[in-house]
C-alpha cells in the first residue's frame, strides 16, 4: 500500500475545497448536537488540517485521495505491519 500525505496548502484553495467537500457529503459526519452547514463543516475541516489533526492523504495505486484523523491513519498503519 503506497500512500503518501498532501501537504494541504499546496493545493489550489478551489481544489482543497472540493476535496474537502466530498470528504464531509462521503462520511455524513456527525458534528454533534448542534447542525452546522457546508461552510462550518469545510471550517472545521480545514482547522483540523492546520493543527495537524487530520490529513489529506493519496494513495498513489488507486490515484485517490482521502482526509484522515491522524491518529486513525496511525492506528491503521500500525495494524496492517
């Protein structure tokens, strides 16, 4: 499994948007009690990646990408060794 990690502000504001949102209508994330819209979802996404809690990843043999929470992607990195 080759996968690499995108760093985020490397891409396009307009592709990192349509990423992000395909990420949010894909996972039909629960974001608590209280209803946020597309933009407070793409939001709180993005702050994810900033701090370092989340990451874009692409898989170079299904030339695919995906957004992780950093410690998913660590817990299933260490279980596939």
């Amino acid at each position: 499994m080759d996968i690499v990690e995108i760093q985020y502000d490397q891409l396009e504001s307009s592709t990192l948007k349509m990423l992000i949102e395909e990420f949010i209508m894909r996972e039909g994330t629960d974001y608590g009690a209280v209803e946020m819209d597309l933009d407070q979802k793409i939001s709180m996404v993005i702050n994810q990646l900033k701090n370092g809690e989340a990451a874009l990843m692409w898989d170079i043999n299904l030339q695919s990408s995906n957004i992780v929470l950093k410690n998913n992607f660590n817990k299933q990195s260490t279980n596939t060794k």
